[in-house]
C-alpha cells in the first residue's frame, strides 16, 4: 500500500460524492491514517462514520480554516492523535462568487480569497513546524488546469485565489527543500462529481472529452503525496479531460 501508516490531512471533506471524500476514501485503502475538515461538525462527523464503516482510521475536526484558530486546531489536534502529520491536502474552498467583475463586493472578493487562498496559507503555516521537526512532509493544494493565463471571465476573486495558490506552492516549495517537504498542487478542470453535474448538465459527449474523473485526480494525487514523487516540488500538475 502507497500510504501505510502515514497520517494525512484532508481538508474540505463535506459532501459524500465529492472530491474530499473520494480523496479520504482512497488514502484510506492505501493505509493512510485520516484526520478530515470541514466547517460543519455535524457534516464532518458524517463523513467520519461512513469512512469507519469502511474500515478507516479517521477522526473529524470541524473548523473554520480561513481563522488561525481553526487552521492552528486542526493541525494540533492532528498531532494529538496521531503524533505526526505526513501528508496535508488543502482542498477546501471553492467557487461561489461568479458574476462581472464589476459587479464584485469587497465582502465577496474577500469571502473568495480567504476561503481558498487565506485558508491554504495557514493550514500550511500551521503544519509546516511539524513536517521540519519530523524530517519532511507532503502538501498538496488545488489550483486550476488553465492557470492565470485560461481565467475564465466572471470569476475574478476566485482566479486570482488560484494564482496565489500557484505563487504559494511554488513558494513553499522552494523553503521546503532543505527540510525534505515537498509542495506541489493538482489543476483541475471540471470533475465529474454530481453537484458539477446537476448544475452544468453537460452533454454525454463533454462528459467523456471534457471533464476529468474522479480516478484521474485520485492517481495524481496518490502520486504527488507518496514516496512516488519524492523530489518532486513546485510543479502545478494540470488534470485535464481528454479532448482539451
């Protein structure tokens, strides 16, 4: 198994069907002992007894991780548990503000940022004193497949929350080197959860070309967190449907 015995973070594991939870499902098969986020605890803790059900060791802890107390939560009670944290995938957050860009509030704009930018800063701040005590680590964020220069229009909090995600991983990547904490992220295009699929309805044929499967982004992960891809760091790993 890739994962024996490592402890790994996941955070946004809210909705079963979705990408966190495909996620926790997988590393779990893979031996990973499982600590999972979510701003709701009775979501979180849902999620927990399905993964138990499976035979998973996993706890939940629900916190608001664009707070440095619910981001310094999660990785202290983490290492209460578990006493290390080998892998961190900071996977929370989201699309939600789409319109012009005019249009745009500055509660909306901050909203988009902290939710996947802010967030993905201090769950990394918070780990990274664990992963340099113990000898390394493995972090994995979420970006975009197309980067800055595909932004599409109508997103523009949440494009230029991904470009930071980018210049952060890049960044961290580049301090983690001496300390075997290796930083990378994942770029998606559109996956093929269910809630993607009831609110775009797209066609059979976009689904097949088009958009990425969950076993897609469950591999590049798997890679990007195991022994697989040591010395890998700072690379935005697109994931892409077929016909792009």
């Amino acid at each position: 198994m890739r994962l024996q015995n490592r402890v790994a973070i996941i955070t946004g594991v809210s909705h079963a069907g979705q990408v966190g939870f495909a996620l926790a499902s997988a590393f779990a098969l893979e031996g990973a002992k499982l600590s999972i986020s979510s701003r709701s605890a009775e979501r979180v803790q849902s999620r927990v007894q399905e993964l138990q059900s499976r035979g998973a060791t996993v706890i939940g802890i629900p916190a608001d991780l664009t707070t440095e107390e619910g981001a310094n939560r999660l990785i202290r009670e983490t290492v209460e548990q578990y006493g290390r944290i080998d892998i961190l995938v900071n996977l929370a957050g989201g699309l939600t503000k789409y319109g012009p860009s005019d249009e745009l509030t500055v509660a909306d704009w901050d909203a988009e940022l902290n939710n996947n930018l802010r967030s993905v800063f201090l769950c990394t701040r918070a780990a990274w004193p664990v992963m340099k005590r113990q000898g390394g680590g493995k972090i994995l964020n979420f970006s975009t497949a197309s980067g800055a220069h595909g932004a599409g229009p109508n997103m523009l909090a949440y494009n230029c929350a991904k470009a930071g995600v980018d210049a952060l991983t890049r960044t961290f990547a580049k301090e983690g080197k001496q300390a075997n904490i290796y930083v990378n992220a994942i770029g998606p295009g559109l996956i093929v959860t269910q809630s993607n699929i009831d609110s775009m309805k797209p066609s059979q044929e976009d689904l097949q070309k088009k958009w990425v499967t969950m076993e897609q982004i469950i591999e590049a992960a798997l890679f990007l967190v195991s022994s697989a891809s040591d010395g890998v760091t700072g690379a935005i790993l697109p994931v892409q449907g077929k016909g792009i």
